[in-house]
C-alpha cells in the first residue's frame, strides 16, 4: 500500500470503523480521485448518484433551498445513504 493510502487509512480512522487493510486496499482500488474547488457540488437534490464520496482534505456542507442542513467533515463519508440505497436495490449484488 502507498504511503498516501496508509495516510487516509490512519487518519480516516477505517481500523475503528471495521476495514482491515486488505479490505480498505480494495475498497480504494475500485476508486477514483477527484479533487474539487470550493463551491462545486458533490450531488444535487434530486440527482440520483451511484458514487460513495470520501472528503480527504477539506469539508462539504449540506443545504437544500439555501438552507444550511449539516456538515460532512474531513475524512468522512458523503453521500452513504444513496449509495447504501442503490446497493439494496440491485438485486445482482
């Protein structure tokens, strides 16, 4: 494992959360980095979205109409209940 993987391995807690490194190694080899500007959405209401997002550097914030709902802080996980939601709902997996 890289040396940046160990990092987010480390700092994202994933031991605690019940990953061994075999299974974070491959939960990391199915994705693909995306770095993103301040201000650019993640999902939009009412998008369907097969992605899990995990926010190495930095935070997002959820709204909906231009209200402020909750935070999604640094080395967390975005958008888990829709792709939970999917998952379910494919019967081939």
């Amino acid at each position: 494992m890289s040396e940046d993987m160990l990092e987010i391995y480390r700092h994202g807690l994933f031991e605690k959360r019940g990953f061994r490194k075999v299974d974070f190694y491959r939960l990391f080899g199915l994705a693909k980095k995306e770095v993103r500007k301040r201000g650019d959405y993640l999902k939009r209401a009412g998008e369907r979205t097969h992605q899990l997002i995990y926010i190495v550097d930095g935070k997002g914030i959820i709204t909906r109409d231009r209200s402020f709902l909750g935070k999604v802080p640094e080395h967390d996980f975005a958008g888990k209940i829709e792709f939970m939601r999917t998952m379910t709902a494919d019967k081939n997996i």
